[in-house]
C-alpha cells in the first residue's frame, strides 16, 4: 500500500512539475521563432532556426540594457542595505536585553499579516515628501528592512549557545566585534538564504516601480517589460524574447540555489 502511495504521490509532482514548467519551456521556444511560427496553429513546437534576431530586435525598439542595469543596481541596494538591518535587528532581539522586546518583536511579527498593497499609499507620500520620485532611491527605500529575514536569522542566533556570548563579553569583546566575528560567520547559510530570497524579491518586484517611476531610462526590467509588451503587441516574439531576458537570470540563480534557500529557511524555523 505504502509503494502505491509513493508512486501516486511522485506520478502527482511529476504532473504538477511539468504543467508549471510548460509556459517557460514554450517562451523560450517562442523567443527563437519567426512571426509565423508562433501564431501558426496548429502551434509549431520547435523553431525552424535557433536565431537571435528576436533579441535584436527587442533591444533595438526598448533600452533593456539600461532596465537591466537598474534591476542590478536596484537588486544590490536592496540586498546590501536589507542584510544589514536585518542582522542588526536579528542580534538585537536574540541577544540585548532590553524593556519590552519580546513585546516588540512580537508586534512587528504581526506587522507580516499587512499586505504591501495596504502601505503603498503612505509609503508613494513619503517619497514625494522626500523629493526621490521617479528616481532609484524610490525603488530602494521602502525595502530597507524585513521583519521575515530578521525573523530567519534571530531564530539562528538562538541556537547559537548563550555561554558563548558571556564568555566572548567577559573576555572584553564588544558587541559589535561579537556579532561580526562570531555570529555572522556562524550563520553564514541562513544569510545566504536571506540574500538569494531578497535578490528574487527585488529584481521581481514590478507594482512598486509601476507607481514610482515614468522615466523611461529608471526602469527596472519588469516594469520596462510590461510597457513594451503594451507597445509590441503585434510581435509576440519579441515579447517572448524579451520576457526570456527578464526571467532566465532568476531561474538560473534560484536552480543553483534552491537547496540553500529551503536548507536556509528550514534551519531559521526550527525555533520561534
């Protein structure tokens, strides 16, 4: 009975695998045919020549160069900046004593039920008051700190036996040089799992910059993307090509890092 169940649940995944890998597979199959290609039915699966020509033309008509060249920039901002404060916050609660902290992480642990969609309006007016519309900083600011990344990396700190810290502070090791020193090195796993977890968020991120930025050289690849599906639409291939810049990078990253993300995530949860 338990090998029918095993071969019914991996028959289960293997279907469920395959439908969600269909619609990559057919855009980058897309991005290499001609015009008549992709809208011929019956559809034709194999492209008649793997030519670049598409890519070419995408980049003629969009500077996706430049959208990709904000999304690296935008994407290291955020992860720099988000890594930090996530580290300082996630030792300052697993390790300081201070009046009303279990208090306070617990409210901002609540604050992880809030959609994104509820704080764009405060967070569009803190940008105008501070006179960064429509430039990079927009895009940066309100993904400075993340109470699910500090979350990750206090419930490591945890686990990281108390006597240690005592014993580094009665050797006359501050603070700071205890956190960078001991601790970071030591969750050296669930920081990368942070930092590939932001890394996606940030160069996915498209609602936000669709409310921060018109100009088109401050695009960031999603947004950019959508603006020339809108003025490409009779070119379905060059969109295909185009989408295929977009997320083939991601796809790349998260197949490499997949088991740092899960293993990372994992050992943060244990404890909480």
């Amino acid at each position: 009975m338990k090998k029918v169940s095993r071969v019914f649940t991996y028959l289960f995944l293997t279907v469920a695998g395959l439908i969600m890998f269909f619609p990559f597979f057919w855009m980058f199959l897309s991005a290499f045919k001609t015009s008549a290609e992709v809208t011929a039915s019956p559809p034709v699966w194999v492209p008649s020549s793997f030519s670049l020509i598409n890519f070419q033309l995408a980049f003629e008509k969009a500077p996706f160069l430049r959208y990709f060249f904000n999304s690296i920039l935008v994407m290291v901002l955020s992860v720099g900046v988000t890594t930090l404060t996530s580290i300082l916050a996630a030792f300052a609660f697993s390790r300081l004593r201070f009046p009303g902290r279990k208090t306070l992480f617990t409210l901002l642990l609540s604050m992880m039920m809030i959609p994104f969609e509820m704080l764009i309006i405060t967070n569009y007016r803190t940008v105008i008051d501070l006179g960064i519309y429509d430039t990079v900083w927009a895009l940066v600011l309100p993904f400075t700190s993340s109470i699910f990344y500090t979350y990750i990396l206090k419930n490591f700190f945890d686990t990281v036996p108390e006597s240690l810290y005592w014993s580094a502070r009665i050797d006359g090791s501050s603070n700071w040089h205890y956190l960078w020193k001991v601790m970071v090195p030591m969750a050296r796993s669930s920081l990368t799992t942070v930092i590939l977890l932001n890394a996606l968020a940030s160069w996915n991120s498209f609602m936000w910059p669709m409310y921060v930025i018109i100009t088109d050289s401050n695009r960031t690849l999603p947004w950019g993307l959508q603006v020339f599906t809108t003025e490409a639409g009779s070119n379905p291939e060059q969109q295909m090509a185009a989408s295929t810049v977009v997320v083939l990078p991601m796809i790349i990253l998260f197949l490499f890092a997949r088991k740092y993300i899960v293993g990372g995530v994992a050992r943060g949860g244990l404890k909480g």
